[in-house]
C-alpha cells in the first residue's frame, strides 16, 4: 500500500461533465498511487464509468484537473492516454479469439525485424510478459482455446505492453468463476508489488475487501469520500453507497392497498381499490395461512451472472429481494423470467416440474408469470406505440400471433385499466412515450394485470417516478396479493421492501444470503445483512 507520504501518480480534482439533460459528474476527484490497488465503488448511475471514460480520454470534463505526476494531462483519446501510461481492460475482453495469443498481446504493434513481422521475436516476448505473472501456456495457440480467466490475463498482459503505470480494471470479474477470481487477484498482487496503480471498478463486497488496499465511493456523480480499506466497515461502505447514515434510521416509504385480476378484473379493481383504500402495509399484514408453493426453483444459475441458486415463492405473497445492485437481484428475476437462459437448473411451477429453466419469455408467459423489467424505455414501454398498443402486447403474446385480439376487445381492456389505475392520458391512442414515467409505468404493469398471471416480477417498479405515482403504484402492488397472486418484488428502495414483503431474500456477490420473515428485520438490519455483517 502507498505510504502516507508517497505522492499520488495520478490524481483528478473538480471533474465536471454533463450531457444533455443529465449532469453525469460534479467536482468528481480520484487519487491513485503507485503500488496501491484502488477500488472504485457505487451504485449504477454513481458516475464510476463516465470518470473513467474522461480519465482515458473518452469523454472531456467541461472543468477540472487531471495531473499524472504532478503534471496536467488532457487525454483526447483512449490512444493517448495509452501513450501517457493509463491503460483500461474491460468487463468484455475485447480482443480477437480466432489470433494467437502473442498476436492479441501485441496486435497493432508488432514488433518488425528486416520489414517483416518477427512472429518468433513476438511470441518470445508475449511469452515472458505471462510467465512474469505465472501464466505458462502456449502463446502461439488460438485465444479461444482458453479460459475467460485466461483472456483477462492476456487482456492485461496487452494493456501493461504499452508501460503502462496506471492499470484500470473495469468489472474484470463480472464473468468469472470464484477460482478464476483468485488467480486474477493473485496477478494484481504481483502487479500491485512491481509498484503499478491499480484502479478495480466492481460491485462485489467480498472482493473489494479481499483485494482493496484503498476505496473511494461515488454517488450521483460526486466523491462521496475515499477511505483505507482496512478502516471502513462492510456496513459503512453500504451506507455511503446509498446515502443511509450510519445512525440513522433510512426515510420512510409508502404504503397502501390494491387491486388484480383478469379478463373481469375491472369490478374487482374497482371494489379492492376502494376497500383497502388508505390502509397502511405495516398496520395490516395479511392474514397468515399454510404457505403453498407456486414457484420452486432450484440450482438455477448463469455464469458471471448468477450462482446456483435455489428459490420458492408461495401463492398469495410478496417475496422481496434485497441488495446492492450487481448482488445477482435483477440477474435471478430475468432467469426466472427466461429472458435469459440459464447454464442449469430446473423450475417447477404448480408442482409441474418443467425439467429445465424456461428457454424464452413466451414460455414463462404459458406458465402465468409476468415480468417488469427495471428498463423501462430499453425492455419495456415501446415508446412509438400507443397506450392501448403497448397494455395488449403480453395478452397478444398469450394468445400467440395467428389469434389477434378484436380491436374493440383491446379498447375495452385499455379504457378499463386507464381508469383503475389512474392512469392520465388524453387518449387510449396516445404514444406511451408522451406520457410521464409514472404512467408508463402503470401501463405495463397494467400489461401484465391483463393475462392474469400467477406470479408478477416487479424489477425496480417505483424507480424514477414522482413521489405520488409512486404511492399509487406500491398501493396496487401491497394488495394483489389479495386475489391470490405472487409477486417477487425488487427494489433499491429499501424501505419498500420492508414494508411490502412476507418473506425477504438477501444476495450479495451474486448469490443469495439469507432468508428472512416480515419483521425479522429492521431498517439498520437489513443493511447489515446486506453487507454481510452480523446483525
């Protein structure tokens, strides 16, 4: 670790940079010294990617200063900060796996002897960069002949090629297994000793404190501070990251009541709503019965997504899961949904056992499951359509395509639920992306109402809305459960997830934690468990 009166190789202070609409970093500052590995943590939208991208010269700050060696520095592309020793490897190896190892280490450089290539010269060299961080294999071999592990090492063995003194590694263990992890870190640790600036950008809290010997925390664009590992607990760091004080209770969240169903769900709606108007989650927990289980999932897994994971979610409830993002929260949801396709693992649903996890969303769709994804504008909302286009979508798909749902059908269903759920738009027939996010974000949950699903993945439902639509949504949300529906329930809101959830599962580093009961934890508790701290 750098000592205290070691001076910084590379330091940024005042970093600004904005783009339209958006202001992505404000007075952003990171300090990196030699033979030190420097963790960069945050949430998602902290600013951890736009301050490397200005540090190797993607993007240009509007204001601040950058100093390599007390010096200024203004890199206006990644090849120049290449040339002043800052070289970045990235969450995707990005290197060609049909060339030889030696040739991805010095491709667009190689070394020339009488005007030709000198391919023995090369291999040598490559061959001598990997054994000085103990990786023997053959470099004349393809690159795809080995492991992603492997790739990272020659992406690495790539970057330092260029004398590099500032080594940027940006999610480099996102997609590799624990013992391809330990042999990265072990490469670090040699890099780390030669006297290199490792900056190591991850959302994983065991591998930032087995690796770190400095953390700075960013959020919303901002240095929240910059901290010695060996002096920052699990729990402080969660707290920076979110904006929780330590000693402080995190602000409170909505509550209300409800209402589901299907093809004449609109009176139920409307009597649900009415009935539970006003009454407050944590005042009225539902009634408890013996837990019957929808969903069981078990050994379900993606690689560098999601560890073997086991999960049962019971009719008629609200299982919530809890963590940081990247802890695996959004990576289970899409398995569960088969909007990704999962390595293993098998789902039952109904006690049906499906032999394998779904292939596609179609088949999740067959077995009553609807997702909303935390994309809204990505994944969700086809913003060129119109509200009554976008609410049939997932019915139509029910249906299947050769099946088209009679328009005045569709008119029906969306003049229902634009009434239900308060949804404010001039016209069935307006474009959706007309709309504030709030109501978008009722239309596809109303989507989803639509083909009266078993179990609803809610992904972020409440992220990026007003405070009241959010109170209207997590009011609809509490009391589907009322007409027997499940939901698994995901959000970075905290509080929200004590107040709405029967059950809670917690992951970190992309695995689940614990599992825990409506009351069994509080909002001091839950970042304890989340950071992985006894409570």
């Amino acid at each position: 670790m750098a000592a205290a009166d070691v001076a910084p190789v590379l330091e940024l202070t005042g970093i600004h940079k904005e783009f339209p609409g958006v202001k992505a970093l404000s007075e952003a500052g990171l300090r990196l010294y030699p033979g030190e590995v420097h963790t960069l943590m945050g949430q998602n939208g902290a600013g951890k990617s736009t301050l490397i991208k200005v540090l190797t010269g993607v993007y240009t700050p509007e204001r601040g200063t950058m100093l390599l060696d007390g010096k200024p520095i203004r890199p206006a592309s990644t090849l120049e900060a290449q040339e002043l020793g800052i070289s970045t490897v990235y969450q995707e190896v990005n290197l060609c796996p049909n060339l030889s190892v030696a040739e991805n280490i010095f491709i667009g450089r190689y070394p020339r002897k009488w005007g030709r290539i000198d391919w023995k010269g090369m291999q040598r060299d490559a061959a001598r960069m990997l054994e000085a961080m103990q990786i023997d294999i053959d470099v004349s071999a393809p690159l795809s002949n080995y492991s992603l592990a492997v790739q990272q090492m020659v992406a690495i063995s790539r970057a330092l090629n260029v004398n590099a003194r500032v080594l940027i590694l940006d999610e480099p263990t996102s997609s590799l297994d624990e013992a391809e992890v330990q042999l990265l870190f072990a490469v670090l640790r040699r890099l780390r000793d030669q006297g290199i600036a490792i900056l190591f950008v991850t959302h994983f809290l065991d591998q930032t404190y087995a690796i770190s010997d400095r953390i700075t925390v960013m959020r919303n664009g901002e240095r929240e501070g910059e901290y010695a590992c060996s002096e920052l607990s699990r729990l402080a760091l969660v707290n920076k990251m979110i904006g929780a004080p330590v000693d402080a209770p995190m602000p409170g969240a909505v509550a209300g009541q409800a209402a589901a169903g299907g093809e004449t769900q609109a009176a139920d709606h409307a009597d649900a709503a009415e009935a539970g108007a006003g009454a407050g989650v944590q005042n009225a927990p539902r009634a408890t019965a013996p837990a019957e289980v929808l969903l069981q999932a078990r050994g379900l897994g993606r690689r560098g997504a999601l560890m073997p994971t086991d999960i049962a979610i019971n009719k008629g409830e609200v299982l919530g899961l809890c963590g940081l993002l990247g802890s695996g929260r959004t990576e289970l949801a899409r398995l569960l949904f088969g909007a990704d396709k999962a390595d293993g693992g098998a789902i039952m649903v109904d006690g049906r056992d499906n032999a394998a996890s779904f292939a596609t969303p179609r088949d999740a769709i067959a077995a009553g499951i609807g997702f909303c994804s935390e994309d809204r504008k990505h994944e969700g909302a086809i913003l060129s359509l119109s509200v009554r286009e976008n609410l049939i979508l997932a019915l139509q798909a029910q249906a299947g395509m050769l099946r088209a749902i009679p328009l005045k059908r569709q008119q029906e269903l969306a003049n229902d639920y634009v009434k239900w759920l308060g949804i404010k738009t001039a016209s069935i027939e307006t474009p959706i992306g007309t709309l504030s996010g709030g109501n978008q974000q009722k239309v596809l949950l109303a989507r989803w109402l639509a083909t009266e699903p078993k179990l609803m993945i809610l992904d972020e439902p409440t992220r990026g809305i007003d405070v009241r639509a959010k109170e209207e949504i997590m009011s609809y949300v509490t009391s589907l459960c009322s007409k027997g529906m499940s939901i698994l329930f995901i959000s970075s809101e905290l509080p929200e997830v004590l107040r709405c959830s029967d059950r809670m599962i917690v992951m970190r580093d992309r695995k689940a934690c614990g599992e825990y009961q409506r009351g069994d934890l509080d909002d001091t508790s839950v970042l304890q468990a989340i950071a992985g701290e006894a409570a």
